[in-house]
C-alpha cells in the first residue's frame, strides 16, 4: 500500500516534489470526471483540469493539514469551474461522442450489445440533459455525491457549507432530476454498472 | 415525526451513510410510509439511471477516443451484419453450413472482443497516471516559475534603481542641510563678532 495523500502533502512540503507528481496521477482522472461533470466540455475540462492541478501546486506548499487534501482539491476544482461558468454565463454542453467510463471513472468491462449502446447512449444524453437543468448548487452537489462518491461531511467540507445544506441541495437535486427523467419515461432502465476488476 | 424529518435519513440510508439508530428508525419509518418507501425505491432507480451519465475522454487521448469512437460505429453493424446473416442460414436449413459459419462467427466474434480489450488497454494506459496532464502541469509550473524569475529580476533590478536615486536624493538634503547650517552658523558668528565691536567701542568711550 502506497503512502496516503496527507503523507504525499507532507513529503512535498518537505520539499519533494515528486510527492505532487503522485498526487496529480492519483486524483487526475477523478477531478477531470467532476470538472466534465460541472462544465460539460471537453476543451474547457482540459483547461480547467491544468488550471486545478496548477492552483493546487501553488498552494499546497502552505496548505494547512486540517482539512482533507481530497476536499481541498476538489474545492479548487468546484472554483475553477465556477469562476468559468461565471465567465462563459451559458448554459451546459456536453459532447456524448467519446470513451466511456463508469461512475467511478473505470473503464466498462463486458462489451454491450448494440441495442444496449443505443438505449445507453439516449439515457446519457438524458441525465445530461437534466443534469442541465439543475442550479449550479445543487448540480455541484450531486456531482460530488453520485459521481466523485464523496460522503455527506467531505461534500460538507468541500464546500464550506453545513451538512444540513448539502443534504436539502442534494434531495431537491435529485426530486428535480427524478421527475424530469420520469416525464421522459424513464424510470429504472439503466443496467447496473459492471464491476471494475 | 413526519416524513420531513425523515429525508435526511433516507438519503443517509440510500448512500449508506446511516449510523445503526437512523437506518432502524428509517426502516420503522419505511414499513409504515408507503409514500416514502415509494420515493425511496424512485430515487434507487434514479441512481441507476444517472449511472448512465458517463465521462468522455479528454483531447489528450485523443488517438484512443477515435479508435473508440470508430470502435463503436462499427461494433453495431457488424453485429447486425452477423445476426442477419445468421438468421439467414437458419431459414435455410443448411445445418452445416449454419455450423460452419457460426464457427466463423465466433472466431469474428472473438476477434472483435479482443480488438475491443486492446482498444480498452490503449485508452487505460492513456487515461490513468495522467500522463498528458502531468506533462501539462509540469509544463506550466515551468512556465509559470520562468514568468516569476523574470518578474522578480525585473522587480529587484528596480528597487535597486529607486534605492539608489533615493539614496542620492537624501544625501542631497543632507548636503544642503547642512550646508544651511554652515551658513547659518557662519551668520551668526559674524553678528556675534559685530556684537562685540559694538560692545568694545561702547565700553572704550566710557
């Protein structure tokens, strides 16, 4: 078992820096997943993903260890993102045309029948969709919570807000997200995701 | 309680975050609310549903998501190439060729899941370690530290010009400080002086 983040933190600001480079491969793929999530394109999450890693590099030679690096990091992340949207003041646009993952950012591991594809691929471009509609707030809410997997008092921590607030962010979400989808008829089509070896 | 207050604890069972006490008194809660065992299991199914939101790859794989890309578009239409053919062979009897070119199928079918396995190691060596993002980083802390000395060097080169044109003005003040002093002085030693001749005189005349 390799060393946790806070030791990684604390080697680099011991001065190693190659204790950052291990950070950056061990949380790339998931700040990316969140960053995509929030702004919903591929170039701006390029951008914004070089522009979290950079915040982060600048600041964490003072960071203070009280909180968790992961909350930190995605903190920097979620303000990226927002000082972005801020700034572009548009709506969401989400390509579907590329890989995919799951949840969890793993890759799918048994290959989908053709009719799978299409169902998957029009429900993604529902829950996008919907996604869409949702405030900044409570999106960012269940993008922390359904997607990057954090707990109630990490997503708490990330966003400097009280529990109780993440969680009324998080049930309006989802009410929103359920009745739009159920008005498009759909209602618990989606497979389980296949396990990550 | 009422089924408000029960919402927290509902979306600490749905993600598994209840402690003992609060999955029990939702599970009383559930067994007598069918309106809230009913929004339980719609938001289970939601979860579902957004399961289906998947990332995209980044421009950095570029090479991966095409090869993908071109992997699913022809994944469906072999697929349907295939099942047609075969229903074709069915309709027709022909048991041995029906054999022969289910073999074939499979050994297609089987090139294809290998073709897609490599594609899915090409895409998953790109992707984790962030390896085009590392690069990236690297490249803009370089930068980024580059742009700082320059600034810096510029900075110290200027305040070294302002300590100096600073220095030379103070020493000008001084200068003339006291040079105002001197003369100053210089006056008064030559009232004293007449002062005195003054004095002298007066005194010689008594």
């Amino acid at each position: 078992m390799g060393p946790t983040d806070e030791e990684l933190v604390a080697a680099f600001q011991d001065g190693d820096a190659s204790a950052f480079d291990e950070l950056v491969r061990r949380w790339d793929r998931k700040i990316h997943g969140a960053i995509y999530r929030v702004v919903g394109s591929d170039e701006d999450t390029r951008d914004l993903c070089q522009e979290a890693f950079l915040k982060a590099y600048r600041g964490l030679g003072t960071f203070k260890r009280e909180a968790r690096f992961s909350s930190w990091l995605y903190q920097i992340a979620i303000n990226v993102c927002r000082d972005r949207l801020r700034r572009r003041r548009g709506r969401i646009a989400v390509s579907l045309d590329d890989v995919e993952e799951t949840r969890d950012g793993g890759l799918r591991t048994a290959a989908p029948s053709p009719l799978e594809l299409v169902e998957a691929r029009d429900l993604r471009h529902l829950v996008e969709e919907a996604m869409a509609t949702l405030s900044a707030e409570e999106r960012e809410v269940v993008i922390l919570k359904e997607y990057q997997e954090l707990t109630f008092p990490e997503i708490a921590e990330t966003l400097e807000v009280p529990l109780s607030t993440v969680k009324t962010r998080l049930y309006r979400g989802l009410a929103q997200l359920r009745h739009r989808l159920e008005r498009q008829g759909v209602r618990g089509v989606a497979p389980l995701p296949a396990p990550i070896p | 309680m009422g089924c408000e207050e029960f919402r927290d604890r509902m979306l600490d069972v749905l993600y598994g975050e209840a402690d003992t006490a609060s999955a029990r008194a939702w599970e009383v809660h559930e067994q007598e609310c069918a309106a809230c065992r009913d929004e339980v299991r719609a938001l289970r199914r939601l979860r579902r549903d957004l399961g289906a939101w998947t990332v995209a790859a980044r421009a950095g794989t570029a090479g991966g998501g095409a090869a993908a890309r071109h992997a699913r578009a022809w994944l469906p239409l072999a697929a349907g190439v295939v099942m047609g053919l075969a229903a074709t062979f069915v309709v027709a009897g022909s048991q041995q060729r029906v054999d022969s070119l289910a073999a074939a199928l499979r050994a297609q079918d089987e090139r294809h899941r290998a073709e897609i396995e490599a594609l899915k190691a090409t895409i998953g060596q790109d992707r984790p370690g962030g390896g085009a993002i590392l690069e990236d980083v690297r490249r803009l802390i370089r930068e980024s530290e580059a742009r700082q000395a320059v600034v810096l060097d510029a900075s110290l080169r200027g305040l070294a010009e302002r300590s100096d044109a600073q220095r030379r003005d103070d020493m000008a003040q001084v200068s003339a400080g006291l040079s105002y002093l001197e003369g100053r002085t210089g006056l008064q030693v030559a009232r004293t002086t007449e002062l005195m001749g003054h004095v002298l005189q007066a005194s010689q005349k008594k």
